[in-house]
C-alpha cells in the first residue's frame, strides 16, 4: 500500500503548468508559415540582373548628368563642334566638352565602365531663364554668341569669347520662344530669326559696333501667322526665311530686302502683304487639319517641305534668288533696319504669278514655282514632327512621325516613296531626324539622325559600302531613348518578322542605346553630330566621306550620351 503523503506532495500533470493570470504576456496560436527566404532573395537577383542590362545596352563614351530635369535642346559650336550647350526643364543652360581623350583599350576590356565613370564636367552655367529652356543655337558664322530661348518669352544672349559665357543682353517679347535658327548668310554674321508661340516672326542681329548700349537690334518683325509659328527655316544661302504655325499656314519672308531689289514681290504686295509667299488652310489644295509642326528646305533651294498633322506633307516651291542681286541688294538691307517688311519696294514680278519660267540661269533671280504646290503626300499616320532634305546628290526628303516610322522620298521623281521604314523606333514617336555631309556643299554648322535585337553600338552590314558619300545615311532618334543610322540607299527591302528584322532590311547600319525609353520616363529629345578636332579636322573627315564620329544627344531623362 503506498504512502498517502507522497501521493498528496505530488504534483499532478494539470497542476504543473502555468495559472493563465500569472502569465506577462499571452502569445496567440501561429500556425507554421512556409520560410519566405526565397521570396526576399528573389528580387535582388533580377535587380542584379536588371541593372547588368541596363549596362550592356549603355553604348555611350561620355555621359553629362548635371541637369535636374529633362534636356529639351542642343547645340554645337559651329568652329568648335565638340563644345555642346544644353537647354533644360531646370531652366538652365549647361556648356561643356565632348572632346573626350580616346580609350587605350576598348570598352569590352574595362572592368564596369558604366559604374565607374564620372560626369563631364561643366565649362560654364547659364541661369536666369524662370521657365524651362526650349531653343539654343549659336550665331554663324563664328558662333560669337550663344542664344538661349525659353517658354518664359526671355531671349538671352551670351557672349562665347570668355569661357564663362557672359551674358551681353536680354530682351523679352513674345510669351514663348519656340525656336531659334541663325541664318548661313554670309553678309548678315550673328543675324537670326525667333519663332513665337503667340504667331510672331523675329529677325534680330547682334551688332555691338552700331549702338554698344544695345546690341540687340530688331530687323524685322511679322505678324501673319495667326497661332503658335512652331517651325522655321532659311534658305541655304540665308537669304530667305520660311516659318509654319498651327494654324495651317506657310509664309516665305524677304527680311534682307534682297527678293525685293531683284524685282520679285509677293502677288499682293499691293495690299501690303509681308510675305513673298503665303499659304493658309483656306487654300484646300494646301490645308493640313490640326496644323503644321516641321519644315525642311531642299539644298537647293527651289523648294520646301512641311509636316503636319494626320501624316501630311506639302511640297512647295521657293523663289529664286541669284548672286547677281546680292552686292546692290547689301546697301538696300542697312536702309531697311528697323523699318519692317513695308518699306520694301513694291512691283516687279511677282511670285506664283503668270511671268513664272520655273528656271533659274546661274547668277539670276527667278519667281520660278514660288508658292506652287508640287506635291502632296501622306504615308504615315501621325503627325509629322521632324523633316530632312540630303545636302547633296541623293535628293531626298526623310519625314519622321509620331508613329514611329520614317520615310523616305526622291525628289527627283516627283517625291515617289523610296523606303517606308516602319518599325524605325518601334512604334515611339520619331523627334529627329537629320542626314550627313560630305562638306562638299555643306557647311560644317549645316542642320542637323544589329545583330537582331541585340541593341548593341555598331551592327555593321556586310553589304553596305563604308566609303559611300556621308549625304547618303540617315541619322535619327526618338521617344524609344535609341539613335539609329540608316543607309538610304536602294529601293525598300521586304518585310521581315519582328522589328529587328524590319530594321535590318530597311538599311539599319548601326544604332545606339543608353537612355531610358519605350514608355519608362525616357527618349532621345535631340542630338548634334560632330567630328572632334575642331573645325579643320571636321572638315578633312567629312570631305573623307565621315557621317559624323561622334553623336551627342539630349535625353528626356535629363542625361546627355557622348556616342562614337
């Protein structure tokens, strides 16, 4: 029988655990979870591998990162090619160097370029602006100055001599300065016409010899556009100007008076008309719905193209002006200053008008077709945002549109469609497009754009000849954040599957990668192309058949890409 005491000291099973009301804390019932290691792991590997490829598609030399908003313009100096200026939604204008020393080794033997590599540095700031920077251009022939225009109505004019660029003047007349185009003309240096967003047309030049106390001179000034005048462009010779607004219309102005002294006159000079020539909407041969945006003139002068919306574009031609006008025209010009497009001298032949011959003997002055429509063309579906005409022999016309594509026309056989290059920027908008020189006819500030899908820096075509004239191959860039160069030669290929493919058969001979694009907050806003080595080298590279050794582009990132 066993002992009652031990029985009754004993615990029991129930007593030994814990009273609930003696507990600190009460931990409630957590069934098991699978380990989630694996699922912290995981993003680290594809950011690893996301950001390995961000830097295999980085083809840049160089890069300039100081902006703090998107680069809306650029510039190259026209001596000094490799100086490059930047306008951006910082409301700053950045002026540095893409002169940039040679690797030893290429890049493929450097260990992570892309994370190791610093910023260009700066030569100069340029602030001011109180809105962002929507114009640059440096005045020819020597780039003296450098302007700057802005959607604060500020034009601002800054001295190129001292490497601070120094700011010589600033005048503000329009609400917003949509473009700035220094005119090639060699008896008019630092002369250059302001499109406005309220219509406006300005012709200035800087000349701190007449009136050191105002520089800034206004020559000319026009009021017949009647919206935005979104684009404009001189004539080779600089001797013209011809501008488009949104509200449809096309005007050629004679702001020298050099058209006028050769005797040619608008059809209703009469009625004081300022323009040489001028087509509206209300001419339904020549309205474009919803606006012109893009304008480009043949280097010959006889004719022009612009771009508008739905696809559309008009060819017209130009008045002739021959080099015997110039001389007596250059002291009609100085009486003209300040006096506007009035005081020009009326009569004589007017342009589009039944005395036209449509020829133009060498060193004559000819109405010609001015203000004829010679062609009217739409293949694409969107708007056309960016036109080229090839400097030289080739005579095409290439039109980039925000449908991606970009065609390519002859014009000489009557504008018929070469190449339709569907999948140029894989359905992103086309901003630029522009063509080589061979420097044989051009000067070298003239207007400035694969293995399959790989994306990277030189797929060279087997079958293309590199030693080809320059004015043959096509650069271009857009919202994808890609620059891609284009042989035009031939007729178009066939059709491929995928874009790679398209690309490829429609004379993709190289391209470039290194901004953000294709929906991601990024896109190729510009680009300049240049030969380093100043203005000699340039020239020796170009007569040398170069399209151009280095791009330089201003991303909507806020990024600026060297690329050689």
């Amino acid at each position: 029988m066993g002992d009652p005491s031990r029985d009754q000291d004993a615990p029991s099973d129930d007593e030994a655990l814990l009273d609930p009301s003696e507990a600190a804390e009460i931990i409630p019932d957590d069934p098991d979870h699978p380990m989630d290691s694996d699922d912290n792991d995981d993003p680290e590997p594809d950011a690893a591998q996301e950001q390995e490829e961000i830097q295999l598609q980085n083809d840049s030399l160089a890069h300039f990162d100081h902006h703090t908003d998107s680069i809306f313009c650029i510039a190259n100096h026209p001596l000094a090619p490799t100086t490059i200026a930047t306008g951006g939604g910082d409301d700053t204008t950045y002026v540095f160097s893409a002169d940039i020393p040679s690797p030893v080794l290429p890049p493929s033997y450097e260990s992570s370029p892309s994370t190791s590599r610093s910023s260009i540095q700066p030569i100069a700031k340029l602030t001011g602006h109180t809105d962002s920077i929507n114009a640059l251009a440096y005045t020819l022939p020597h780039g003296a100055y450098l302007l700057t225009g802005g959607l604060d109505g500020q034009l601002r004019v800054h001295s190129t001599t001292d490497p601070s660029y120094p700011l010589i003047t600033s005048t503000q007349e329009v609400p917003e300065i949509n473009f700035l185009a220094p005119t090639p003309h060699p008896s008019h240096a630092n002369t250059f016409a302001l499109g406005a967003s309220d219509g406006s047309v300005w012709v200035y030049t800087m000349d701190p010899s007449s009136d050191p106390a105002n520089p800034l001179q206004v020559l000319q000034a026009y009021y017949l556009h009647t919206e935005s005048c979104t684009a404009g462009a001189w004539t080779p010779d600089g001797k013209l100007l011809a501008t488009v607004s949104e509200d449809g219309s096309l005007y050629v102005w004679d702001p020298f008076g050099e058209a006028a002294a050769a005797g040619i006159t608008s059809p209703s000079s009469s009625s004081g008309s300022q323009a040489l020539v001028g087509l509206t909407a209300a001419d339904q041969r020549f309205a474009v719905e919803d606006g012109l945006f893009s304008i480009a003139i043949a280097a010959s002068g006889a004719f022009a193209a612009v771009g508008g919306a739905h696809g559309m574009i008009r060819v017209v031609g130009l008045p002739r002006l021959g080099t015997a006008s110039s001389a007596s025209s250059s002291s009609t010009t100085k009486s003209l200053k300040g006096s506007g497009a009035a005081g020009k001298p009326k009569g004589g032949r007017q342009t589009g008008g039944p005395s036209s011959t449509g020829s133009n003997a060498s060193g004559s002055s000819s109405a010609g077709q001015a203000g004829a429509i010679l062609a009217s063309l739409q293949t694409q579906s969107e708007s056309i945002e960016t036109l080229a005409f090839s400097p030289e022999h080739s005579s095409l016309l290439a039109a980039g549109s925000v449908d991606g594509s970009v065609c390519l026309f002859d014009a000489a056989h009557r504008f018929a469609l070469r190449r339709h290059i569907r999948e140029a920027h894989e359905g992103y908008a086309v901003v630029k497009v522009a063509f080589g020189s061979s420097g044989r006819s051009a000067a070298p500030w003239a207007s400035q754009q694969a293995s399959s899908g790989s994306g990277g820096a030189g797929v060279d075509s087997n079958t293309r000849d590199e030693d080809a004239p320059a004015s043959w191959f096509l650069t271009s860039c857009g919202m994808d954040g890609v620059v891609r160069r284009w042989d035009c030669r031939g007729g178009t290929g066939r059709g491929g599957a995928g874009p790679a493919v398209h690309q490829q058969q429609q004379g993709l001979v190289k391209e470039w990668r290194g901004h953000r694009g294709e929906g991601e907050g990024g896109g190729v806003l510009g680009f300049v192309m240049i030969t380093p080595g100043g203005a000699a080298a340039a020239a020796a590279a170009a007569a040398a058949t170069q399209v151009g050794a280095m791009v330089v582009t201003a991303g909507d990132d806020g990024v600026s890409l060297v690329f050689g």
